[in-house]
C-alpha cells in the first residue's frame, strides 16, 4: 500500500528508485513554517521572497504564495544543476485562485527577461502552457488543448525534448497527456531558478498553493508522469520509525499499489 502524504521533514529520496533519475529538484514544502524549503534532491534549497505562507495541501502541508502581497515567490539559486538547457521536466502540484492572468508555475531563465524554460497558467485564460525563448529571438509559447479551474488541486507537468532551434513538448493535466507540440525558438542561457515566478523580480508571479514540485534534466515519460499522479511521494523514503499514526494525521487520501 502506497499512502499519499506529504512525508516528514527529514524524509530523503530513493536515488535507487528510477522515477528519480534525472531528478534535480524536489521540493515538497512540508516545513510548516519558516522562508527555507529544502531541495531533497540536492543543493538547490528554496528561499522565499516576500514572506510566502504556510497552506494547507492535497496531501498535507503545502505553501501558498500571493501577486498581491509584493510578489511572493520561492528563489531556487544558481547551481548549474538546474540548467535545463535540453531535455527536461517541469511538474507542479497546485490549486490556483484564478486561472486567468498570466502565472509563473516555475522557470529557469537570465533573469534578463528571457526564458530557459518555463510553466505558467493563464495566459490563455483557463489554460496551461510552457514557454522559452529570447526577446531578441522571439519566444515559443505552446499552450494546452483543454482548461483547469480555480480552486482545484492539479498535477500539471510539462516535458520537453530537443536542442537549439529543434523542439517537442508535451503538457499533462493530472497524468493525462493533454498535447505534444513542436517548438523552434532557442531558449536562453541559465542564470537561476525559480518556483511561482520567472526572474528575480518575482515578474507574474502566481496566487497559487503548492504541494510539491519536481524538477528533472530528462523528459519524463508518459508512464511516469501517470505514476506521480497516482503515487506523489513515489522515490521519497519515510523514515521506518514512522509511527502509523504520526502518517494518519497527515493522511488526505491513499491508493493501493
């Protein structure tokens, strides 16, 4: 039996489970407090700007960052691990307020205004769609067949595969591919990372609350994004002294596999 919870702090990834290959970023926001959210893949720690708050999540504790409170966005750094510079995968658990106005799910970019690669909601009102580009090279913006609504948790997910100026991308909503597209623009060089914005200005922010976000240097397939979606916390260790009943208060929901 897989439960889906947020796991405790202190819970740390099965390198040796495949779904965390390629795996340079994971965030699961269950600090409950506080502007540091640890990256359990690595050295790319979260730091939130402008005081992003403590939500309560799909599965567990989550954070919730506001347009309207001074941009508030998680900062993820600069390490070159999140260069993603080809292949690719971005994958958010969120429920937005609105889901018109564009919104930043996450991005790396130059902090220049161009993008590496990024996943935002609503610049197409109701809808999803992934971006990269230069304003000297003109951007791609591949947008989702159907829409999402406010006030409802998702697992969206964008891959990407491809190089210079040669590109596919494929968006899902809740496991279920929603289109592949071409794209031909060069994306930008890497500067830095970040979650619920695109530079270092928190430009278009989101009003959103996050539950988890997974950042990845390969495509995922379609296989295993269908297997986040019904196993969340899939490559994520519990610690075995666990008690059931330190899981069931954090328990919204479970799946038998």
């Amino acid at each position: 039996m897989a439960l889906n919870f947020n796991p405790p702090v202190g819970a740390k990834l099965n390198w040796s489970h495949p779904i965390n290959r390629g795996l340079v970023g994971c965030w699961l926001f269950n600090e409950a407090g506080g502007q540091k959210f640890k990256d359990i893949a690595g050295v790319n720690d979260g730091t939130g700007v402008n005081s992003p708050t403590v939500a309560t999540g799909q599965y567990g504790v989550g954070i919730k960052l506001s347009n309207s409170v001074a941009n508030q966005y998680v900062s993820i750094g600069t390490n070159s691990s999140l260069n993603l510079s080809t292949d690719a995968t971005i994958l958010v658990f969120v429920n937005l307020v609105a889901t018109t106005g564009i919104q930043w799910l996450g991005a790396t970019g130059d902090n220049a205004g161009n993008v590496q690669f990024g996943f935002e909601v609503g610049r197409t009102a109701n809808k999803i769609d992934t971006i990269w580009g230069t304003s000297g090279g003109g951007f791609d913006i591949l947008t989702s067949t159907n829409t999402i609504s406010a006030g409802k948790w998702y697992m969206l997910a964008v891959t990407r595969t491809g190089s210079g100026t040669s590109w596919s991308a494929s968006l899902y909503i809740n496991g279920v591919l929603d289109s592949t597209q071409a794209g031909v623009k060069a994306p930008s060089s890497f500067v830095a990372g970040y979650i619920g914005a695109f530079s270092n200005g928190g430009n278009q922010s989101g009003n959103l609350s996050l539950n988890g976000v997974r950042y990845y240097n390969r495509a995922l397939s379609a296989q295993e994004i269908r297997q986040l979606y019904v196993q969340p916390f899939a490559g994520v260790n519990v610690k075995p002294w666990m008690s059931f009943a330190s899981a069931a208060t954090r328990l919204y929901g479970f799946v038998f596999g």
